[in-house]
C-alpha cells in the first residue's frame, strides 16, 4: 500500500489561472480526498501562484522547484514519488529526460487541442513525438486523442461534487477575453437585454476593447484566482465560443445546478441537452438569445428543474467518483510499463453518493 513518502507529484509550469491549472487543483483535491499522498510540483518559480492559496486552504502540499531539471531530477532521485503525473508541453519533456537519469514512472496528461504557433508549437511537437517515453498517456477529450500517435485513456474533464446550492441570478460569461472564447458575442447578446446585466469574469486582450463598447448594463469583474465565491451569484452561464473542447467552466457549473446556453462547438454537447440547458448552432447569436430568453421567461418549477437536471449530468458523468478511478487504473498500468515488480496504488475507493435535487 503507498505511503505518505511516496506521494504522486503532479508536475506543473504555470504562471496563470487557466483550463489545465483548475484540472491540476480538481485532481490533488481529488485524489488528497480518496486518501492518496499528493504534491503538485511547479517546474519554474514565477512568483506566487494563484493556485498556492488554495493549495493551502485545503491541506495539498506543493513546492516551487528552483533550478528546473537539475533540481527535478536531483529531487525525484531523493525522494522517489511513486508517480510523477506531467501537466503541460514542458512538464512532459523534462520528466521524460528526468526517467533516464531516474527511472521514474511518468504519467502525462495532454490538455491541449489546439495547434499551436512559434515557440509553443516546438514544444507541442516534440511533447508529442516523446510521448512513446512516458509509461501512461491520458487526454481530456477525444479530439486531443486523434492528435496522439500512441495509446492514451480518455478521461473528461471532471469536478469534485459540492453540496446542492441555490443558482443566483446573474447572467454571465466566464473565461479568458480573447477571440475563441467570444466575449464579443457576450456583449452584442447584452444589447438585446437592456434592462439585464451582463457579467464578465476574466481578463485578456480583448477586454480593453470590450469596456469600451460596453452599455450600462455591463460588468466587468475581471481575473478571478478562483470562482469559487463567486458562482453562487450566477443563474445561467453563457459561452458563445467559437472552439472549445470539454470547457470545465461549464462542468462547473453545472455542478452547481447552473444551466448552460452554449454555441454546439466541440464536445458541448456531451455535457448540454435539451433537458439541463440550450444548445444553438455555431454562431448564431439568435438561437443564443432564444436560449437566453427561455431562462428569464422560465417559470420557478421549470428552471429549478433544468438546475438539477444540469448538476445530475455531472454526477453521472464527469464528477471526480467517475474519473479517479479511471486515473488509478492509469496509475498502476504505468507501474506495471515500468517494470516496478508488483508495486500497486491503492486507495479508498468508496462509492460516494451526492445529493442530486
């Protein structure tokens, strides 16, 4: 059974809040929950992160390394974690040049869907020509799968379940302010609400542009380290995105029992049906503000029971009892690649039952 001195480190390069930090957090706090040692490496010090807080607040430990891979591969031969689960282009690389040195076992999760330009684009590619030299592959989401030349476990996206909590009433957008994400959209829908607000929570390059075409009924509440105080005021999310792939803001909130009116990009539509929230065609900002509209012409009765409808989804779905253990079965399947005689994580795995009204 593993011990406290062999955690799993999950291994991090990140400067910002984004889609695979908030998958980072939901992953320690997850498997600190089901009783698995944990510690979130960050590869690079750039200052205090904003996940640092809340590694705090919930009891994961965490450590800045100093001197990139010298300092990994120095600190993997010390301490010997049972796994080292990478997160990210540049965490791939240097953990599967830390193994030669090492002989840790590698797990590494690819995020990223997209391609990618300049310097990013190089280490994309060499991210996934080395893939081969990791002992387990995961994706979030079926279209990073296709990008892969080698076997690698599906696991969406997932959230620990909270305790039911009532929505609130804002209408908002939620994420980075950059074109993909379609907060221009956001703000032509806004127009056709005057008597509505509108809420923004995010930043990015577009948000200079945005505050200064923005109405009355717009408001900005900027770079959010974390939504958790914050999604108990919102009663519908709205993403307008024009690429996307399983966006975690969404399984978020839905989780929260806040319905989502969503563009039908990406993989939306395993999360969003008619019965939990609105789909429209890819960029037709009407079908959007139909959507819209249903939730404020909603009656009490009817929303309330999209609300549950949207948190069930996520229960049955894409919450951490479902993909922890998918990711423990990785786990072991990357100690058995690597040859570690009959070395196993366990856990206590125990059928966690939520409320689902």
């Amino acid at each position: 059974m593993m011990t406290k001195k062999r955690p799993v480190w999950l291994l991090l390069d990140s400067r910002s809040f984004g889609g695979i930090e908030t998958h980072v957090f939901q992953l320690a706090s997850s498997l600190h929950k089901h009783h698995i040692a944990v510690e979130v490496i960050f590869m690079t010090d750039y200052g205090t992160h904003p996940l640092m807080p809340l590694f705090h607040r919930n009891n994961i430990k965490f450590r800045v390394l100093r001197h990139g891979l010298c300092s990994l591969i120095y600190a993997l031969k010390q301490e010997q974690p049972i796994i080292v689960h990478t997160h990210g282009y540049k965490t791939g690389i240097y953990a599967r040049i830390a193994h030669f040195f090492t002989k840790s076992t590698i797990v590494s999760t690819f995020h990223a869907g997209e391609k990618s330009s300049g310097k990013l684009a190089v280490y994309d590619l060499v991210d996934r020509m080395s893939a081969c030299l990791s002992h387990a592959l995961i994706t979030v989401s079926a279209a990073i799968n296709s990008r892969l030349d080698h076997q690698a476990t599906i696991v969406d996206n997932f959230v620990a379940i909270e305790p039911q909590t009532f929505p609130g009433e804002q209408i908002a957008f939620v994420g980075r302010l950059s074109y993909e994400k379609g907060p221009d959209t956001f703000l032509k829908l806004a127009t056709y609400f005057s008597n509505q607000q509108f809420h923004f929570y995010g930043e990015g390059p577009m948000q200079q542009n945005l505050m200064a075409a923005a109405g009355d009924n717009i408001v900005f509440h900027g770079h959010q380290a974390s939504m958790d105080q914050q999604w108990q005021n919102i009663g519908l999310l709205v993403m307008p995105s024009r690429h996307e792939g399983l966006p975690l803001a969404a399984i978020e909130a839905m989780a929260r029992g806040i319905p989502v009116c969503s563009f039908n990009v990406g993989a939306l539509n395993r999360l969003i049906d008619q019965h939990c929230g609105w789909l429209a065609p890819p960029g037709n900002v009407n079908a959007l503000r139909y959507g819209i509209c249903q939730w404020l012409s909603g009656s009490l009765k009817h929303n309330l029971l999209i609300s549950r409808n949207a948190r069930k989804k996520i229960i049955v779905k894409f919450s951490d009892t479902v993909a922890i253990p998918i990711i423990i079965n990785c786990y072991n399947q990357a100690l058995a690649n690597n040859h570690c005689g009959h070395q196993k994580l366990h856990s206590h795995l125990k059928g966690l039952s939520h409320d689902t009204d």
